[in-house]
C-alpha cells in the first residue's frame, strides 16, 4: 500500500521549514483509525489498521512519497508577541488529493523532538491525543470547519508531565498548517520574498478566484475575514469555547486546529472559561468573536507591503476592510441563531428575541445544548428529550412570543421541526464524558472512548440507549478546567 502524496509545501525554500523526520517510538499500538476520512484520503482503511500502517501513524516507517517537515511559524500567545515557534511537537508527513478533488496535509503530532521544540519533548500524552480525536470529529459531524484525525495510536513510551503518562500520537488532516502566526514569522523578519512565495501558495491553494481580482492578496484578506467570521460564529451555535486563540493557531484555510484545552458548554454561561492557562479569560466564550478580529488585524499588519505601494494607502485599505468584519460576524451570528431558533425569514424583532432567549438561559444556567433541542421539539409536541430538560416556567412569556413569531411564516410545524433538529445537536462532547474517557484509557480500556466517537458520528440523531451521553454533568462531575497537554 502507497499513500498518494503530492506534495506542495515542501517544495518551498528551505528556510519555510526543517526537514525532520518523525522519532521512533517503542512499542505503537492502534487506538482507533477513521476508516470513512481513510477512504476520502485514497487511504485503504484495512492498510492503515494493519501493522504498517500503524508503523506509519507512529513515526517508526517514512512512507513512499513522504517528505516530513516540521514548519517554522511565529505568533501572539495570549497577546504577547512570540518571534518564533514553529511545530515542536508535530511533523508533516505530506500532502494527498482527497477523492473530492480537496488537498490534505497529513500530520503526526506527538511525533518527537525537533528544532521548534524549544524546552519541550516533543512527545503528547494519551490523554490530549484522545480529547483531540473526539472533539475534531465531532465538530466535522457538526458541519463545522475543522482538521480532522485519520488515526491514533499508544507508543509504549511515557511522557513526563505533573505525572508520568502514556504517550499518543494521533495523524492530523487538515486542508493546510499555514497559519496567521506563519505569515507573521516572514513579516516580522522582514523577509518580503518569502512572504510574497507564501502569499502566492495560499492564494493558489485556498482563494485561487482572488489571483484575478485587481487586488489579490487584500481580496484574500477579505475572504479570510469571511471565512474567519462564520468559523467563530459556529462555535458560538455550538457553545464551543476554543481555549487557545493564539494567532498560531489560526489557521488561513477557516479550520478550526489546536483542540488543547477546548471545551463545551453545559449550564450557557457567555463569561466561561475552562482553559487552564486563560487566567485572565481573555479566550472566554463571549470574547472569541473579538479575538477573531484582534488576530485578524495582526494579520493585516503582515500584509501592509501587499495591500498598497505606499504605507499609508495600505493602512487606509487595511482598516477599511478590518472595520467590515464584526458586521460579517453579526451576520453569520445570527443567521445560526434564526436557524437554531426555527426562523426562515428575518424580522426586525428576531435579534432581540435570540438575545433575550440567551439570557434566559444564563439566568436560569440552563444547559445550552438541550435547551436549543427541546425548543425544536415543541414546534410539533414531541417528548424525546423532555425527561432530560424542560423549560422552567420563567421562560413562558418568551416561548408564547417565539410562537407568535414561527406563526408569522408560512413553513409548516414539520419542515421546521426537521430544520431544527438538523442544526440543533442532542449530543456534544460533554467535559466529563471526555475526561471520563481519558481516564479509562489510562487504565487500558477504550470503550468509552469509541462509543463516544461512534455516538458523536451522528450528534443529531436521538438514541435512547444512548441518553446518558446526553445529560449534563451531575455537581460533582462538573470540569472547571482543560488543559494543552504541552
């Protein structure tokens, strides 16, 4: 078996990356593979369950075709300027054309030491290697831009961290690694014809319409913008808290990366905070759509040579296109709630109606998830959910003014209950279900861990066998707190 690479980013200058190859590890052993993104990938899913295709996810056999790299980047972290980082935990193995015509990067994380790893050893516990799996997978069952895992897999070595731990490694696939942080690294030395080789590869790959326009690189900025926007606007339907916004993990192609201390939403809280390293939460819920727009500013500074010859015409035109963007994100914001919401038509009122419904939810800490669920169930009766969660009685004046509004439209009480349904998810990634899993896994049983994966797979689709993956933690199953694994 061969993977089909076709690689591109390699064929860069040198000084873009390092070539490095992954570091071998003692005794892989398969955890899960995804034999469905195997299968989009051109990857024979029995292949890359065998035992070389193990030997590949964990670094101990370089394919044919492969061309591993680790990739240089810099990046603001928690706002302060970092000149260089780089993949210090993670290789690129390569690139493959999907079978829809897409280009893949295929990347180890977890793979081992390299020139980027600074102070760290490369290496990731089982735990982060397990949360990754569960919640990039889920989110591609959400409809939500993402990079997803083909694979993960022990190693058979320890990684040290407040405890000795199993180590992972899990393949990452995501459209492309280039990053905010990649292009400010070419910027902040100053290097405009590695900025500019740069510029013309994410162009070529990701915004190839923008290379006619009479502007392209500030026509891309645009389209980042707008991609950035519904990205962030998505998480918010979700109640997804990303954790680490850092300009690093940003990624140009609108991906959502980086799911270290990640986290969902129980009890809606617009102020929550679980990364454990957001001290100050600056990462919190309600703030991501701001940090999408601080970081996108930081990208515009990066660009400033493309947007105009002279200096102050490319701040005229930067600015201009920045001050755009908490419209676009108003925008998606709320197209997402109207939807969640049961609404096809718009109405002057319906932002108002969205908001107070949110902060029903907050002063009563009711659980984000099933709320948005069950509302879709009363547009025809139905009682799947309501032994999980029922609207307390406060919320009765603004369940008779949603009516009021859904009996504007012209939709039937059906189409609307399945419009619903489609976008209003009954299962997420509970915090403690996640934590529960990694636990378990620690202790050398997966079964927790595949059924959530195997559950999350279909997150519209109500299972009564499956309730309890449902259900809100109990008081004392409650995560304060998620963590990079780093």
């Amino acid at each position: 078996m061969t993977i089909r690479f076709d690689n591109s980013y390699s064929k860069l200058p040198e000084r873009f990356y390092v070539k490095q190859a992954p570091v071998p590890v003692s005794r892989p052993a398969l955890i899960r593979a995804n034999r469905q993104l195997a299968e989009l990938l051109g990857i024979d899913p029995d292949w890359l369950e065998s035992e070389e295709g193990v030997e590949v996810i964990a670094g101990n056999r370089v394919p044919d075709g492969a061309d591993p790299i680790a990739t240089v980047y810099a990046g603001h972290q928690f706002g302060s300027w970092n000149p260089r980082l780089g993949d210090g935990r993670a290789i690129l193995l390569g690139e493959v054309i999907g079978n829809d015509g897409e280009r893949y990067d295929i990347q180890l994380k977890g793979s081992g030491l390299t020139p980027f790893s600074r102070q760290g050893d490369g290496r990731a516990p089982l735990g982060p290697v397990l949360r990754e799996y569960i919640v990039s997978e889920a989110m591609a069952a959400f409809g939500i831009p993402t990079s997803r895992t083909l694979a993960a897999v022990t190693t058979g070595d320890p990684v040290f961290r407040e405890a000795r731990l199993d180590g992972g490694i899990l393949a990452r696939v995501a459209k492309s690694h280039i990053r905010i942080g990649t292009l400010q690294f070419f910027a902040s030395v100053n290097d405009i014809d590695g900025l500019k080789l740069l510029l013309d590869h994410v162009i070529e790959r990701h915004y190839p319409d923008a290379a006619t326009s009479e502007n392209p690189v500030a026509t891309m900025f645009e389209q980042i913008m707008s991609r950035q926007a519904a990205l962030v606007a998505r998480w918010q339907g979700v109640g997804f808290i990303h954790g680490v916004m850092n300009t690093d993990n940003m990624l140009l192609s609108g991906e959502t990366i980086d799911y270290g201390p990640c986290a969902f939403m129980d009890a809606f809280d617009s102020a929550a905070v679980y990364s454990s390293i957001d001290h100050g939460g600056r990462y919190a819920y309600r703030n991501q759509p701001a940090i999408a727009h601080w970081n996108l500013a930081c990208l515009a500074q990066a660009l400033l040579p493309f947007f105009a010859d002279e200096e102050d015409a490319a701040v005229e035109l930067a600015q201009a296109a920045l001050e755009r963007f908490p419209e676009m994100f108003q925008q998606e914001h709320f197209t997402i709630l109207r939807a969640k919401l049961g609404l096809t038509t718009v109405d002057e009122g319906d932002e108002e109606l969205a908001q107070d419904f949110l902060d029903l939810l907050e002063r009563s800490r009711s659980d984000f998830t099933l709320a948005f669920r069950r509302l879709g169930e009363l547009t025809v009766d139905t009682t799947e959910i309501e032994a999980l969660f029922d609207f307390p009685e406060s919320f009765a004046p603004w369940l008779e003014s949603w009516r009021q509004r859904c009996a504007q439209e012209t939709i039937s009480d059906a189409d609307r209950h399945r419009a619903m349904m489609s976008i209003n998810p009954v299962f997420i990634p509970r915090n403690h279900l996640v934590e529960e899993a990694i636990s378990q896994a620690y202790a050398g049983d997966f079964a927790l861990f595949h059924r959530l994966n195997e559950r999350l797979s279909m997150p519209f689709d109500f299972d009564a066998a499956d309730a309890g993956l449902a259900i809100p933690p109990e008081p004392d199953q409650v995560v304060h707190q998620t963590f990079c694994g780093t």
